[in-house]
C-alpha cells in the first residue's frame, strides 16, 4: 500500500501546501456560475466579462487556469465550456449536479475552520435541532453524488430471492431504487429522517418502479426498525458515528434481518495495518470531524468486531469490479445464522 502523497522535501510540502489554488479556482468559478453564464456558446473575454459583471483582467486570469486545467477549451482569443462545463456544472443543462456542487462549495469555509476542530474535537457548527432545509439540500447533493455508483452497485448485488430491502439512513434513496429496477419482486423501504424522505418521494415519483419503495421515518439509533427484511443496506452512515453507536446500530439491525438475511454495509474503510489508507479515507475522516460530533473512518477489521459483538458473527468482504463502485468498491456483508 503506497502513500498518495509523499512530502520528503521543502519543495514537496510547498506543492501539497500550495494545493489549494486549483480547488479555489474551480470553486470561484462556480461562485461566479461561470459555466451556466458560458453554456455551449464561445466567449471572448471582454464580453463575458460584460456579461458577468466582472473585471476583464481578473476574468482572463480565472479562465487561462480553467482551461489549462482543461475545463475550458481556448480557441484564439475565445473560450467555450468543457464538455463537462457544459453539462453537469452547468445549470441550464439538465445534467446539472447543483446540490452537490453547492455542498463542494460550501465546504470550503468550514475547512478553513479545521484547526478550531482539530483544538475543540468539535465540529465547526454546533449542530441544533435538523433544519429540514438543510436536509433537503443534502439529500439532493447526496443523490447527485451516488447517482452512477448506484447503477454500478445494483448491477453486481443482484438479490433473486430477497422480498424486501431496508435503505437504512437511504436519504434519497438512489441506492434503493436501483435494487427495485433490477430486482422485480423486491418491496424497499428507505428509513431516514422526514424532510431527507420527501426528496426522496420526489425522486421515486419519477420511475415506473418507485412505487415499489416506502418511507419510515425516525432517528435509527433510537427508534425501533420498522419491521423484518431479507436485505438491510446500509450506506455511508457508518461514518457519522463512534463505535459504540454503530454496534448499537448493528443490534438495532440485527433484529430487524429475517434468518438468512444479510446487512450490506458501504463505506469508505481503512485497510492496512497502522490504519494510514487509503489516504482518501482519512481525509474523509476530517470532513466528519469538521461535520459530526462522533464521526470517523474505519478499518473494515474494525468494523467486523462490531458486528461480531452485535451476533452478526459470519461476515465477509465483497469487492465490486474496480473502478465501479462508491469508494474503493468493497462492500461489508453480515449474515443472520
Ligand atoms: C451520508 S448520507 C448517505 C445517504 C445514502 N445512504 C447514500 O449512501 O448515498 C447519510 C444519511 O443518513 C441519514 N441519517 C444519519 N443519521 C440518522 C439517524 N440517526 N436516523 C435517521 N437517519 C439518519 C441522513 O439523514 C442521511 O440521509
């Protein structure tokens, strides 16, 4: 297992240190919705800038290191958007990604907050009571996120025999939906909280086979589940929670898994010895320091003590095709004996 990143020297640690001026770049675009303004036409500088009400020095500057970083193509004195410009980072596309790009955006601040978090083990906000706004634009960013992998996934975990499904903390339930398109005589229920479950609704009213999905909606570390399934999914939710909840959570889901059932578990999990990667993973360990007040990445081992100690003891690895998956691609699978 290799380290993305090796800093050795001065030189090394200036590039890593230095990193953050193309994410600042992108996200300035964005902030100036720079891609919805361009759609699929060619600019020149000085009209764009009219157009965008900005500066032609600092715009000419902003799109050079667009394009040299390949999210503008330059013919001349003209620009035009990538391909990628012109569809998913673009709001006039109906490929648009928004919510999730709005979440990217949004992160920005709060990282910059990390050595606050890193002093206090708090998150940067004090969490009150959910805004069902929040939520809601959460779960948007959550399904613009999953919306491929999902495909991918339901692809390769077929279920013939299963009847029913529990999307547990499903949010939109992208992944739910997948399992009911490919599994005909599948019944799924994502279980999340109400204002993640009329996205959700939403959602499902847009396919033939979203009536095949329901909604319970609670708190799934204090509420009892809502029912017995063949399959409980259960993905990325581990991650916002310690230990101790998650076993809980796992005896929570124990119970509600018909003999023979199996928890599938999908997360970003640790997979050496010291716990040092993948580096993605512990990165992703400082979004949920910064977001959560339990929250962190673990070693799949880990993970499989938990279950053990909830009597979900016959457990085992599932690795998607490379590249196909959420994450890394493997998946943790629990059987009730
Ligand atoms: C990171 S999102 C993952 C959404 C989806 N499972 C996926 O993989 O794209 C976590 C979801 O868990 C839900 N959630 C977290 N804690 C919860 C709790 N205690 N009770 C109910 N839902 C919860 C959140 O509302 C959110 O929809």
């Amino acid at each position: 297992m290799k380290a993305n990143q090796s800093i050795r020297t001065l030189d090394d640690f200036r590039r890593i240190a230095y990193g953050f001026r193309l994410p600042r770049i992108c996200l300035t675009a964005l902030d100036l919705d720079l891609f919805t303004i361009m759609n699929t036409r060619a600019w020149t500088i000085p009209n764009l800038a009219k157009k965008m009400n900005v500066s032609e020095r600092g715009l000419s500057i902003l799109c050079r290191n667009l394009a040299s970083a390949g999210l503008l193509r330059k013919h001349g004195t003209q620009y035009r958007s990538s391909h990628l410009g012109q569809t998913m980072l673009n709001a006039q596309s109906p490929e648009y990604r928004g919510a999730y790009l709005d979440l990217m955006r949004q992160q920005w601040d709060d990282w910059s907050l990390l050595t606050q978090s890193v002093k206090s083990g708090k998150p940067v906000e004090e969490q009150g009571p959910e805004d069902p706004e929040y939520r809601r634009a959460f779960t948007w960013a959550m399904h613009y996120r999953s919306l491929e992998a999902a495909k991918h996934v339901a692809k390769q975990m077929v279920f013939p025999r299963a009847q029913s499904l529990l999307d547990v903390g499903g949010g939109p339930g992208t992944f739910a939906l997948e399992f009911l398109r490919r599994n005909a005589q599948l019944q799924a229920t994502v279980w999340d909280r109400l204002a993640a479950l009329d996205v959700a609704r939403e959602i499902a009213a847009s396919c033939r086979y979203g009536s095949r999905l329901s909604y319970h909606a609670g708190d799934f570390l204090q509420d009892p589940p809502p029912g017995k399934f063949d399959v409980i999914w259960l993905s990325n939710a581990i991650h916002i929670y310690s230990p101790q909840e998650n076993t809980a959570l796992f005896r929570t889901l124990r119970s509600a898994l018909n003999p023979g059932g199996s928890l599938l578990i999908q997360d970003t999990f640790l997979s050496d010895k010291d716990g040092l990667y993948p580096a993605d993973t512990n990165l992703f360990a400082v979004t949920m320091l910064l977001f959560t007040q339990t929250g962190n990445t673990y070693h799949s081992t880990e993970i499989q003590t938990w279950l053990k100690k909830a009597r979900l003891s016959k457990t085992k690895l599932i690795r998607l095709q490379k590249g196909t998956g959420d994450w890394e691609g493997v998946l943790i699978e629990a059987r009730h004996t």
